[in-house]
C-alpha cells in the first residue's frame, strides 16, 4: 500500500501541470500517510529545474552506490532526470525494505522484477506504475491462486461460532500482536495457509476487510475458545476435530 501510494504520488510529480518535479530533499521522514494515501509533507525542497547540458557526458545521475548515465535533450536538458531521480530514490528508501516482505509466494517474483527494474532505472514512473497496478489487480483478483491443489476438503465447518482472538501463536505478517490474523482471498487460501503452519488447527474468515478488500483470517491453535456467532463460520482440520477436541 506504501509503495503503490508512492509510485502513483510520483506519477503525478513526473506528469504535473508545472513540470516534472523533483524532490531534493527525498526521506522518509518528508512523507506521511493520510487515508491510506502517502502525502509529502514538506514542498519547500521541490523543484521544476532539470540539470542543464550540452552534451550526454554533462547527465551523470550520482547516488552514493551507483551512478547512471542520460541523454542530454536537443533543448539542452539531462532527459527525465528528476523523474529518475525520484524513483531511484523511491527505490532506496521504500522499495528495498518494503517489497520484498509479506507479498504471497506466487507474487513475490514479480515485485522482485520492480525492485531490480527500478534499482537499475530500466523502469521509468509510467512502467512502476503500470507493474504495480498489474501486482495489485492479481492480488485483488485472486488469479495468483490458480492450479492450486484445494485444501478446504480437509477442513469440517462448524457454522454459527466463531472464534475468541486472544493471545495465541504469533506468525508473520500478522495484523495483531496477539496472534495469527492474515488477509486471505478467500477461505480456500485460508485453509492452504493453516495447512503451512504446523500449529494451526482451524480458522475463520473475519467480517474485518483491508485496504485491498480482502478479508482478514484468525488462525489458532486450539478450538477452546468458540463463542455463539450466527454469521460466523470456524473452519477445523479433520485431524483435529475429534469429539474430546469440540
């Protein structure tokens, strides 16, 4: 959600009614979120002014580990450095620690492919952001699940309970502290996922949805805790679901 927000705020910079604006002091620290929305928070170190040039040699584009070389325009401009020059630094600051984290398996490799697209410069804002829509419509969507063996057959449904989220094991990345809670796209990925954790013995599908839509999943390891909930469905392995257990 950071990244995306950052990419379509870059967007607009690269393709703004003053020009392409730059952002020369690019930290962290200079942005904020806002409704699930990344907002700078500081323009005073904005800029429409491109490096001016005479020839290719005058548009090296320096950063402390690497340098890229650009095109000197016939109107005696280094061509899209400040569109560049934002994105490299988008890359640095956000892409690097947070893409390659959380996504699904079956995503991860083509956020690898922005990361190293963008870390190189072989993407300008028009391609990170046309990839990152592309990432976020088969995440939304659930087309990453295909051909996937089903996993809900191993499953009983116990319809009319829920269960108690409270302290219990803890997985990655999680959205409480407390224990496994985990944005699913649909039950069936939620039981591939309990499958995967050698503690989970059953699940529910939340009412509770992320910025994405998607609803968020509770995993525990222990069915002790089921409370009455007439819209509520618990979802407990077979292997765990003998009459001691319920």
């Amino acid at each position: 959600q950071i990244c995306l927000s950052l990419v379509k705020l870059l967007f607009y910079l690269a393709h703004s009614p003053l020009g392409s604006i730059v952002l020369l002091d690019f930290q962290p620290r200079q942005f904020v979120m806002v409704d699930g929305n990344l907002k700078v928070t500081d323009m005073d170190d904005a800029s429409t002014e491109e490096l001016s040039c005479k020839e290719d040699n005058d548009c090296t584009l320096d950063f402390p580990t690497k340098s890229f070389p650009l095109k000197c325009s016939v109107v005696g401009k280094c061509e899209g450095i400040n569109e560049k020059k934002n994105l490299f630094n988008a890359y640095r600051y956000f892409f690097t620690y947070l893409l390659p984290h959380s996504a699904p398996l079956a995503l991860r490799p083509l956020l690898s492919d922005i990361l190293n697209a963008t870390g190189d410069l072989r993407y300008g804002i028009n391609e990170t952001l046309k990839a990152f829509e592309k990432v976020l419509h088969l995440y939304k969507s659930g087309l990453y699940l295909h051909k996937r063996p089903l996993h809900l057959k191993d499953y009983i449904s116990l319809k009319g309970f829920r269960t108690v989220e409270g302290e219990d094991y803890k997985c990655w990345p999680s959205y409480s502290h407390l224990g496994c809670l985990l944005s699913v796209h649909s039950a069936e990925e939620a039981a591939a996922i309990c499958n995967s954790q050698s503690q989970c013995q059953s699940f529910i599908v939340t009412q509770r949805r992320t910025w994405t839509g998607r609803p968020l999943a509770l995993f525990r390891s222990s069915l002790t805790d089921l409370i009455p909930d007439a819209n509520a469905v618990v979802y407990i392995k077979r292997s765990a679901s003998s009459g001691e257990r319920l």
